[in-house]
C-alpha cells in the first residue's frame, strides 16, 4: 500500500507459536500454529480490517519468520516501507499457553536484543510521523535503546498533538527487577500523548492513576477492566463506564489490541468517546473467542454484528 497513511504503529512485532493444545503446560504442548503478533503487529492487522490506511514502523530478521510477517502484513493492506530487516539480529518470538478464561503466560525471545528494539531515531519517517493523524507507541518500546530514544522522540515531536496514542503495554518478563524505570519512563510517555490506554494491572505497574495522567497532561484516560468493561477520563467529564461484553473466551491475548485497533478508528472517525470505546469493546470481546491475535481482528462488520447483538460461537460472529 503507498500513498495517504492515516495511521502508524511503531514497535513491538514477532512471530506468535500459540499452542494447539489448550490447558496445557509448555512443557507439553507438541503442536503450534505460528501468527503475527507483537503489539504493531495486532493493531496494525485489526485497523487495517476496519478499513484504515495504517503503516507499521518496526523490524524483523532477515529469516524466514521476518518474511512471513512482512507477507502478511502486506496481504492484509498493511503498509510495510517502514518495516525494516536487521541484517543480524533474529526475528523476535512469542509463545504461549492458553488456560481459559483468564491465565495466558507468555515466553519472549528477544533479548538479549531484537530487531524492533534496535529502532532508531533516523531511521524512521519522522515527518510523516509528526503529521499522521493517528499514532500508537508503546511502553514495551522503552525497555532499552536504541529504541527507548526513539519512542520517546517521536512522543515529543508528537506533543499535545491529536490522536497520540501512548500504550502502556506492561510486560513484567521484559522489565525484570526494573519497575521503577518503567514507572518513571510511563510518567514521561503519558506526559507527552494525548491519550494513554492500559489495563487495571498496567495502570497499577506504572504507579500511576488516569487522574494521575490527565494531571500530567494527557486529554484522554483509558483504563480497561477485562470482562468488566472500560472507563474512559476525561478532565472536564470525569469517569464514564462502558460495559464489557461477556464471552466464552479461548484466548484474551490480543484483545486488549484490538480493542485500541477499533477504539482509534473510531477516534479517526470522529465518533464520541464512548462510542469509540464501544466499537473497542466488540473488536477485543471478538478476538478473545479466538486463539490467535492478528488473524483473529475483525472486520467492521463483525464489529457492527457484535454491537447489534449477535451471538458468537466457536470464534464465529453469528
């Protein structure tokens, strides 16, 4: 896809192994299935079904996972210009157990380096960057530099600008015994966006609060509370809640990006905020029926259908 971009993702990418077996331990799971997943890689896969023109800035390998992803990517109408290939580092791996509803422990390989966390300030398209309507950074891409700087620049460029999006994305194994960084770090990341989403848990691990954020000086607040729902802050409308839906749930990982995969379209589309979270909602509601991340993201219909109040069975929206 060339051409007008109206959204970019910048950061975490891999190749997802999701076991075929579900409660099971790793350590006995035989059978995978290999996805795109990776927070750029969900959100950017779940905007571009909603119809979005998304362009994803991150880096795989130069192996046969960073290949696969790159097709995928771009089969899905991904832009992937911005999408590097390190010429040594391996492409990152994720892998997982699935315990239903609510235990999904995840493995990384990607340190001591991956090509996603060697982003670098001049190697991304800033200018395009700082105009695009719509762009997503995560607190995963703070863990170390070079991609830390770069996250944090374009956040700065970014300032006060409408919609930056800043995701907490906590992930503990990924920190180890240095949350006091992350929290210090979060504090800077939700001082430069303008709207900063996280989990009951990610809010909690950043030491921070939404009024807390909005105090720092971001405009939109949102915490989600799993199966209960999402409040969305606001400084001049304090809390409102939104109601989650409930679901027979196969796998939850990759609901939380589709929900700020359906939420920022409907930011894109001008829709009030609660309607923006309700979209949200049906998009990370839909994904958690699935086993997978970034094939399970649905298309507007299947949005529309959820909201409407169709069933979902077996991963399907009927």
């Amino acid at each position: 896809m060339r051409g007008r971009v109206d959204a970019y993702v910048v950061g975490r990418l891999s190749a997802d192994l999701y076991p075929l077996q579900l409660n099971t331990p790793l350590a006995e799971v035989r059978t995978f299935e290999k996805f795109v997943g990776g927070f750029a890689g969900n959100v950017a896969t779940g905007l571009a079904r909603l119809g979005v023109k998304v362009a994803i800035v991150s880096a795989v390998g130069d192996d046969g996972h960073g290949r696969f992803i790159r097709r995928f990517l771009a089969d899905e109408g991904v832009d992937v210009t911005h999408l590097g290939t390190h010429p040594t580092l391996r492409t990152a791996l994720a892998f997982c157990e699935a315990w239903p509803p609510d235990n999904f422990p995840l493995l990384f390989y990607r340190e001591p380096s991956c090509p996603d966390w060697e982003l670098r300030l001049d190697g991304v398209p800033m200018e395009a960057l700082a105009s695009a309507p719509l762009v997503y950074v995560t607190g995963t891409g703070l863990v170390r530099d070079p991609s830390r700087t770069t996250m944090l620049g374009i956040l700065e460029r970014r300032n006060a600008r409408s919609f930056t999006v800043f995701d907490l994305d906590w992930r503990p194994s990924l920190w180890g015994d240095r949350g006091a960084e992350y929290r210090a770090l979060a504090r800077i990341g939700a001082r430069l966006a303008d709207v900063v989403i996280g989990g009951d848990g990610e809010f909690r691990a950043a030491g921070l609060s939404p009024e807390d954020v909005l105090s720092l000086g971001a405009r939109v607040a949102i915490e989600k509370h799993g199966p209960d729902g999402v409040s969305a802050y606001t400084p001049d409308g304090g809390e409102q809640r939104v109601p989650g839906l409930s679901v027979p749930v196969v796998n939850g990982l990759g609901a939380g990006d589709a929900f700020g995969a359906a939420f920022g379209a409907g930011l894109l589309a001008g829709l009030p905020l609660v309607d923006a979270i309700r979209r949200g909602n049906a998009a990370g509601a839909t994904v958690a029926t699935r086993l997978s991340c970034s094939t399970a993201m649905p298309r507007v219909e299947e949005v529309d259908a959820v909201l409407a109040g169709a069933s979902i069975v077996d991963g399907v929206v009927r």
